[in-house]
C-alpha cells in the first residue's frame, strides 16, 4: 500500500508564530516544512528566519544562539549573522574567508512577515520567491475588536484535507450533526478561493419573542497556508484558520478568533462565543480530526449528487503542488 496521503508539501504563506510570542531578543526554533529554522527578533524589532544549522561548523543556532543589536551569535564559536543571512563578524578570524567578506557565502534565509499579529512563512518545494502576499484583516488589532482567542491542534494530516473539509457539505450533518450549510457562491481567482452564503437566521430574545437576522459567512482561502472566515449575524465574529505542515503528513492546526467588543451579559457576547465553542468542538474540528488522522486519500472519490464540488475544490488546491500528485 502506498503512503495514507499521497501529497507533499504546498506552497503559500504559512503560520510559524504569533508575533506577540517573539519579543525582541528572543530566539526560537521552528520546525515545519520538513525543515529545521531558527526565528529571531532583533533589538530593533525585526525578524529573522534562517536555516537553523550554521553554515561554519553546523551548530543548531536555535540552541544557545543569542541575538545580538541586529544579529544572531552561534553558541558554538560565536560567528554573527544578520537577519539576511550575511556572516557579519568572526570575532576570533584576523582573515575572514573571501566568500564570507563578499558576501556571496551567506547562512540560508526564508521569508518572513508580520502580518495580523502572525508571524509568516513562504515555503516553497523549489525555493521560488514569494508571488503573492498575506492578505491583511482589518479587524485584528482594532480597538473594537478583542484580542485573539487561540486555539491549537497537532494531529496527522495536511493542509488540503483540512481545506476541502469546507466544501464537503455532506459531512456536516453527520459529523457535526448539523442539519444544512450551504456551500454558498464560491469564486476562484488564482489562488484565492472566496465562498460567501447568505441567509436568515431566527434568533430568540430572552423576552421569549423571536428575532429574524440576516447571517452571512464568507471564507477566503490565499494560497495553501492563509484561511480566514466572517461570520456575521447578530454579532460579528472572525475566525483565521492556520493550518502549517510539520512534515508532508503532520500538522498543526490553529485557530484564532475575534469578535467585536461587547457587555458579557449581552446576546452578542452569547452568540460569539457560542460560534467559537461550536466550531472548536466535536460540532467542529474536533469532530472532523479523528476522520483526518485515519483516512485515506482517494484521488478518484466515488462521489455522488449532494457530495459537494470536491472536485473543483481540488482542481484549485492541486495548484500549490509542484510534483504529482495533485
Ligand atoms: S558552528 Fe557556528 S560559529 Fe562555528
Ligand atoms: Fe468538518
């Protein structure tokens, strides 16, 4: 039998952090991609992402590295680089290599950017530049909004089988025993996907009296990496949904929500978090992640009226693949 999941790694952006949790000074390590790194933020707030693995001698800069004004030190034999990768300083070396004063041997870097109280990744199977950037919300970091309320999993599967979890519209009913979610109108543009339904909604007053709201909720996927959900009703409530490859068959999940401040003892507060409990629960991932650890892939589903456009869902994924197995 072949692999559980046949695909490799897509590209995009990727979540690798909050920004909140990299103050300045400090030194992680990140591994994702099939990759070892080493994140950073300098004295002056930028950051860096470079192979973790020093280009010297091989020391692990994420264990014992320590940033230094704009630089990371190796613990090893305390080599500097800077957040390009450039070996800025060999303080033992009266003649440093050529290749380093010239700059043309540098420690290997990724792109990084800070968008959305995240911190994010471009990963790429054949080490192309980024062609498209994070999307920016609006709502995080705004006064009227809370801050995020996070949430994370760690379990075997990949970015796409999260993904088309969204446009399987026959699973809802029995995994998350729900009676109907419309798949809505869904556009395809490159690589956004934008799915957007409408609808009404009766909601009760606690006078016992029944209030007809219009609900709407959009989703927009930016690449294989950046997810995001509006749920507007009788409040609105925000969701990014982070899904970033460990390995080709190991991720992690995040989600992180807003919503707009309001009294706790309003229907509004009741509402948002009651959105949020429903989709974190077994009426939401957590009922889809055993489903996820122990599937299969099938490339040919023997799909049937009602099973949701999986397919076309899939012609659009496929996209983030640079090998087969799209
Ligand atoms: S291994 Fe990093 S400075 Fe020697
Ligand atoms: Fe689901």
């Amino acid at each position: 039998m072949g692999k559980r999941l046949p695909m490799s790694i897509p590209y995009g952006w990727f979540f690798i952090a909050y920004a909140d949790d990299l103050p300045r000074g400090k030194v992680q390590t990140v591994h994702y991609f099939n990759k070892e790194m080493v994140l950073f933020r300098t004295d002056n707030g930028e950051i860096g992402l470079l192979d973790a693995y020093c280009l010297h001698m091989g020391a692990h800069l994420g264990h014992g590295g320590k940033v230094e004004g704009e630089s990371i030190r190796c613990p090893f034999h305390d080599w500097k680089f800077n957040t390009k990768g450039q070996c800025t300083e060999v303080p033992y070396s009266k003649t440093m290599p050529p290749s380093l004063k010239t700059k043309k041997k540098c420690q290997k870097t990724y792109h990084a950017v800070e968008k959305n109280k995240v911190i994010w990744a471009w990963y790429h199977p054949e080490d192309k530049e980024p062609f498209f950037d994070v999307m920016e919300h609006e709502e995080i970091s705004h006064p009227d909004w809370v801050e995020l309320e996070k949430f994370e999993w760690r379990f075997a599967s990949n970015p796409q089988e999260i993904a088309e979890n969204g446009v399987d519209v026959a699973h809802f009913q029995y995994v998350h025993g729900m009676t109907s979610v419309p798949e809505g109108k869904t556009t395809y543009d490159g690589v956004i996907r934008k799915s957007m339904a409408e609808g009404t909604r009766d909601i009760k007053q606690p006078d016992g009296s029944v209030k007809t709201k219009n609900s709407r909720v959009e989703t927009i996927q930016n690449g294989a990496g950046q997810k995001y959900t509006r749920i507007s009703g009788l409040t609105d409530t925000f969701l990014m949904v982070l899904a970033t490859p460990i390995t080709d068959e190991d991720v992690e999940l995040r989600f992180a929500f807003t919503y707009k401040k309001c009294n706790p003892e309003s229907l509004e507060y009741k509402a948002a978090k009651g959105t949020i409990k429903t989709l974190i629960g077994k009426t939401g991932v957590e009922g889809d992640i055993p489903i996820w650890e122990n599937k299969i892939f099938h490339k040919y589903p023997l799909l049937c009226d009602g099973d949701g456009p999986i397919m076309r869902f899939r012609k659009y994924f496929g996209q983030f693949y640079c090998q087969q197995n799209k």
